[in-house]
C-alpha cells in the first residue's frame, strides 16, 4: 500500500470535487437541452 501524504491527498479530494462538479453540470445541461426547464440558454 502507498501511504498518501498530505499534498496527493488533497489534490485526490479537489479532483474528486471536480468530476462531481462535472457530474452536475452535465446533468443539468442536458435537463437544458431536453426541455424539462422552459427557459432558453
């Protein structure tokens, strides 16, 4: 096992943040694009 030090552990949670940012961001914009919200981008 690798024992993670403080820095890749942090960079390991900001890219987690990230993808699940992504996650939400695709997510809504696709609710955009199939019209579940009737409001134009």
């Amino acid at each position: 096992m690798i024992t993670p030090d403080k820095r890749t552990k942090r960079k390991n949670v900001i890219t987690a943040i990230a993808i699940i940012a992504f996650m939400i961001f695709l997510f809504f914009f696709t609710l955009y694009n199939t019209g579940v919200f009737d409001r134009s981008i």
